[in-house]
C-alpha cells in the first residue's frame, strides 16, 4: 500500500508542525508514504472565487500528480472534499484517472478510522480538548453525525482522540455549529464571520477547555486569530497533533 500525502498550501505555509504529525502519524503506523514536491493547491480558493479556468488547471495537476497512489491522505475535510464533489466538471464521466483518484482520497482521520481501523494509541494528553467539527468533514465526508437529523450521534474524530490517554473531550452546547470561516466568506462577509466564530469560542471557553481541536485547519486559523485578537484563555491545535503525541 502506497499512501501520497497531500498537505493544503496555507497548512504548508503557516502550520508545519500539523503537516509533520500527520507525517509521523502515518510513519508510525509503518505505511509506505510518500510526499510529492510536485502538488500544489487543490483549487478551492479559486472555486469560491468563481475563478474556473484556474480551478481547471489545478484539479487537473492535482489528478496527474496523485493518481499513482493507492491512497490519498490529507489533513483536511475541505480541500478532500473539494476532490471528490466538485472535480467532476473538468473531467469525462469515465475518466479512469479522476474517477480512481476520487475514491482513493480520504481524509486523514477518516483513513485511520475507516481503512486503518487502528484501535491503539501509545500516547498521551493531559487536558481538556473541546472538538470542532468543520462543516466539509461532518457532513459532506460523514465524519460526524449532524444534529439536524435528529439521529443516534457517530463522530470518527471523537472515537479517535478516546484512544489518547489522559485526555479529556469536554461536552459542548452546539456540537457542529458552523465557525463561520466558509473559505473567502471570511473576507467577503467580514462581520458575520467573526461574530461566527466568537460563538463557537465561547461554547468551548464555557465548556473549561484548554484546548480546540479539529480536522481543519483552516477553522481553527480562523478561530485562533479571534482568539489572539481577544485574549482569550484557550489554544487550537489540529487533531493530529495530538494523535501523534504531540503537547502544548
């Protein structure tokens, strides 16, 4: 099994200790991963933008560039997602490449729970973690359960940080409500972004963590950036992170 790790330009960018842990994470579970210089973004800048011959170009790098693998395995809902849903346009119905690379792509939570099934975790996390479930991964990806449907609830990231020792998931009032980042919504609709993403902080500051975890980054940025304007008594860090043993 050849697994090729793509990581979101901005994560690359700003955040190379998650882009690491997702690294070591799946080195650890001795899977052949590869990561090629070639990738870029995935395009989904350029799709909120309306920008579309841009986005064209990217997704067809991005098939040329991963098709090779068994796998795909990414740090982020969103960036997967935008593969899997919104490709398809720029591609024939039975292009074998796209349509090989669509459903080898996953999540890296989604991968550990669905495919990997690891049941162990040799780590530990002493404190308390509130989780945020990004609006791509919980209900586009089926990571979670949404509360909108009124049925039994299934999260894939909370089952995962039960196996850290120490840890403890604090309950929180609104589960998977939105942070309010939504990609350039945060430049376009400034205000309601931020107000967003205020409310989602209290709910977790209410809550007595110490710390905000997800499977996007780009949440958590969002969120962080709120936070450090703020002042306020809590940090994000992503999922992997923890997972892979990491601390404050």
């Amino acid at each position: 099994m050849t697994v090729g790790l793509f990581i979101p330009c901005f994560m690359n960018e700003l955040y190379p200790k998650s882009c690491v842990s997702t690294l070591k994470l799946l080195k650890d579970l001795n899977l052949d991963v590869d990561y090629p210089l070639e990738q870029t973004c995935c395009g989904q800048p350029m799709a909120n933008s309306g920008c579309s011959k841009d986005m064209k170009s990217l997704a067809q790098r991005f098939v040329e560039t991963f098709k090779k693998y068994d796998y795909i395995v990414a740090p982020t809902g969103s960036c997967v997602t935008m593969v899997k849903e919104h490709y398809e346009q720029f591609f024939d119905e039975d292009d074998k490449d796209y349509n090989k690379v669509k459903a080898s792509i996953y999540e890296v939570c989604e991968f550990l729970h669905d495919i990997i099934k690891i049941e162990k975790l040799d780590v530990s996390f002493p404190y308390k973690v509130g989780l945020h479930n990004s609006c791509h991964g919980h209900r586009s990806l089926g990571l979670g359960t949404p509360t909108e449907l009124n049925i039994p609830q299934v999260s894939k990231l909370r089952n995962l940080l039960s196996l850290v020792k120490d840890i403890e998931i604090v309950d929180l009032k609104r589960d998977d409500e939105c942070c309010g980042f939504g990609g350039t919504f945060c430049v376009t609709e400034e205000a309601i972004s931020v107000a967003m993403g205020k409310d989602r902080i209290k709910d977790h500051v209410d809550a007595q963590a110490q710390i905000i975890t997800g499977a996007d980054m780009s949440c958590l940025m969002h969120m962080e950036g709120i936070i450090n304007r703020d002042n306020q008594p809590i940090k994000v860090m992503h999922i992997t992170e923890i997972l892979a043993g990491g601390n404050l």
